[in-house]
C-alpha cells in the first residue's frame, strides 16, 4: 500500500514537472543497519515503484561522499560538513537539469 501511495505522488509529479528524480537519500551506518529481510523488502517495494513510475530511483545511502561522522545525529547530516558535502554531490549529479 506504502509503495502503491508513493507511486500515485511520483504520477502526479510527474503530470506538471519535466523531469522528476526520485532519490533515496544517505544512510548513517554507524546507527542504521538493514536485515536481511527490510534489504529484500526496500528492493521489492524499489522495484514496484520504479515499474508503476517509469523512474530509476537513485540510491544515495551508501555514496562514498557522505560519511557516518557528517550526521548530527541518526539521520540528518551536519550543518557545514554533510550538507555541504550531499549539496556538492547533488550539484555533480543533477546540475546539468538545472
């Protein structure tokens, strides 16, 4: 149902947007760590997203830019070291559809 509902967002996005990118973002590994069971379960809901969208989703969580030392806390990166680092990665993936 989650990933259905995700997919209608992407659709309807993708009704007034020329180019809709959908990323999944980076993860703290020193705090986060995926079963073997939540792996196969976040690849089958990818894939059923990715198929009812027609988008590659882009996966961020293990870039090799962004490290467990960049985030505050579990999730969210650091003001002035991980933002900056994520926002110049962004830069070099997407600048060009800017």
């Amino acid at each position: 149902v989650l990933g259905e509902s995700f997919s209608n967002i992407v659709k309807n996005c993708q009704r007034f947007s020329d180019n809709v990118e959908v990323i999944m973002l980076p993860q703290n590994t020193k705090w986060i760590t995926n079963t073997e069971a939540g792996k196969k379960r976040l690849a089958d809901v990818v894939k059923q997203i990715e198929q009812a969208t027609g988008i590659k989703i882009a996966d961020h969580q293990h870039i090799e830019e962004i490290t467990p030392a960049m985030y505050r806390d579990t999730t969210h990166l650091s003001r002035y070291r991980g933002d900056i680092a994520y926002t110049d990665y962004l830069l070099k993936q997407y600048g060009d559809l800017l």
